[in-house]
C-alpha cells in the first residue's frame, strides 16, 4: 500500500483546499493575519513574507471547514529532491503562536502528516527552506468553528 493509500485508510487524508493560480502573496486568504504572521517568520527564519516565494512544488492540504480547532489534520508534500530541503515549517497566521512546526526531513522523502490546533480561522503556511537560502511558500486557509488554542 502506497502512503497516499494508508493515509486515506487511517483518515488523515482530507481533500485540499486548493489555492492555484494567483501567486500566494495575490491571494486574500480567510484568516490573514500578515502582521502576526511576519513577527513569527522574522523570529523563526530571520526573513519576512516578503521574502517568501510562492511554490508549485509544495503541496499543503488542509481541511476547508474543521469543527473543532483542537485537532485539525495538516499535510505537506514537497516535490524536490530531499537533499535540497534544509526544513519545512508550518505557520498559522492567527495562533497566538503561529509557529506550528518544524522538522528536516534529512534523507527521507520530504513528507509530513500531523494534526495542528488552530486558535480560529486561519491562513496556513507551509514554508519550505532549501539548502541554497530560498525560501518556497504554499498557503491554505481552514474555517474553524470551535477554537482550538484554548
């Protein structure tokens, strides 16, 4: 069984909220919070959203609606070789720490599943470091309809 087969099977797999065709600094998401979201990038990467460019070859997939913001499954899949990617980090723009996550995949393939809590609705980074400095962008916005931050 491929891993797209056991995540639909364990019913981590939900369908993507897709944002195409607009570059992602275009696109008025649900949730935006820009302000909240460049203080984290800045602390996190030491870069801004300015400096983020967006990114075909990430794929994040985020539930459009989630009940409850306690529990809601995130997945990013990065379409580049593994020994370019320094690490992924996942940001929610309206977290009262939008930091979610980080991790490096090293030599595995660069794929990740989790399930993130989400303080209301919100946009949804997935932020993919190269070894090279740049910085990929893909964006998500889920409606949440009971908070999940507490």
């Amino acid at each position: 069984m491929n891993r797209r087969g056991f995540l639909k099977t364990t019913g981590l797999a939900l369908g993507a909220l897709a944002v195409a065709g607009l570059p992602a600094k275009a696109q008025a998401l649900e949730g935006e919070d820009l302000a909240n979201l460049e203080k984290a990038l800045q602390e996190a990467l030491g870069k801004g959203f300015k400096d983020l460019t967006p990114s075909s070859a990430i794929k994040l997939t985020m539930p459009a609606i989630a009940e409850s913001g306690a529990n809601v499954p995130a997945e990013v899949e990065v379409n580049l070789p593994s020994n370019q990617i320094k690490a992924v980090h996942l940001f929610a723009d309206k977290n009262p720490t939008p930091r979610l996550v980080t991790f490096m995949p090293m030599k595995a393939l660069p794929y990740y599943a989790t399930r993130v809590r989400l303080a209301e609705t919100t946009a949804v980074r997935a932020v993919v470091e190269t070894t090279d400095g740049k910085l990929l962008l893909a964006s998500a916005s889920t409606r949440v309809t009971v908070g999940g931050c507490g």
